[in-house]
C-alpha cells in the first residue's frame, strides 16, 4: 500500500500530464492550422492596369454562345504585326515573397483560325521604391501553344515563375511574338492573370 507522500505525488505527476497533454493538442491545432494558412489567389491584369502600345492590339467584342447577343471584351493580337500592351502590378499585401507568382493567359485563337502555334511572352522588371530606373536587365516568360479549334478558349499558364521582394513592382510589357509563331489569325486575349500564394497569417511587422 502506497504511503500518503507516494500518492500525493503520483496526483501531481497526473495533473501534470493531463496538461501536458491538453497543451500537445492544443499544438497540433495550431500546426493544423498553420497549414491551411497558405492558399492561391489570383489577381486580374486585364483590363484596369494595361496600357497599349503604339502598335497596340485591336480592342474587340467576340460573340459567344449561338444567339450572337452575348459579347466578351478581347484583345485581339495581330498575327502580321507585333502588337505591344503595357502593365505594373504591385506586390499583394498577402502575399507569401517566399514563393513564386505565376501569370495566367485566357485567350481564343481568332474566329479565322484554321492552323499554326500561338506564342506570347511577358517581359518584365522586378523595381522597389529607390531603385534606379535606368538599370536591369529584363527577364522573359513564355508560352507556345497550338489550338485544337477556333472556338475553345484556353488557360495558359506561362512558362516559369517570378519571386518577388516584399516591396516589389513588376513592370512588365505583353506582346505576340509573331516572328516566334505562325499561326494564321489573331490571338484574342480575355484576360491575363497572376496567381500567387497568399498568407492568412499577414505579413510579419
């Protein structure tokens, strides 16, 4: 039989347990929670923050759907000529800077179009508040795709991701490289996308 001193302290040796077991699932929760912190989110480019250039792309309406009384606004890229548009972006305030921004194309090949690849590329220039506006060298993404019809529209995502800083701007310049493809209409461009990873928990202060 257990002295009185042996079971005092066998109580307090369970007391502390059934604490240290509360705080461990309290822990889990917050790790669970910690992980769901982190999630996808997408900010449209088109049609707010571009700007055309002077061999600019046709603004259009492009009937969808059989009655020709729905209309969706496109950019439509010239398939002879470059045409040029112009954007920024400003870093999300959400955004998690450890992890890349990739940008998104919703586009139709033109109603013309019978054959031939679609490339578009985005040139860009990550620039902070006091950089030197006459400096860098820009990088470049891409896409290359052929259609299986005129009439399906396509997401494309473009072909690498960009890290930003935590007070980065991307200055960017969109175009058609219609010396990279060949196909035989235009491009009509619905909208231009970036999607970027966004955390819950905020930016660290």
């Amino acid at each position: 039989m257990l002295g009185d001193g042996q079971q005092k302290f066998i109580r307090e040796l369970n007391s502390k347990f059934e604490k240290l077991s509360r705080r461990t699932a309290n822990l889990e929760s917050w790790e669970g929670s910690l992980s769901t912190a982190l999630n996808y989110k997408h900010l449209s480019v088109f049609p707010v923050a571009v700007k055309l250039g002077a061999s600019a792309p046709t603004d259009a309406l492009r009937a969808v759907g059989t009655s020709g009384g729905v209309l969706i606004d496109v950019l439509q890229f010239s398939n002879v000529v470059q045409n040029d548009t112009y954007f920024y972006v400003e870093i999300p305030s959400d955004m998690d800077t450890g992890l890349p921004i990739q940008f998104y194309a919703h586009w139709l090949p033109g109603a013309a179009w019978t054959a031939g690849n679609y490339v578009y590329r985005i040139e860009y220039l990550l620039h902070s508040p006091g950089d030197d506006s006459a400096v860098g060298v820009p990088g470049i993404v891409s896409f290359d795709v052929t259609p299986t019809s005129a009439s399906i529209s396509i997401e494309t995502a473009f072909d690498a991701g960009i890290v930003m800083g935590d007070k980065d701007m991307i200055f960017a310049h969109l175009y058609r490289d219609v010396a990279a493809d060949n196909g035989d209409s235009t491009g009509d461009v619905i909208d231009l996308r970036m999607r970027y990873v966004s955390n819950k928990l905020g930016l660290a202060v």
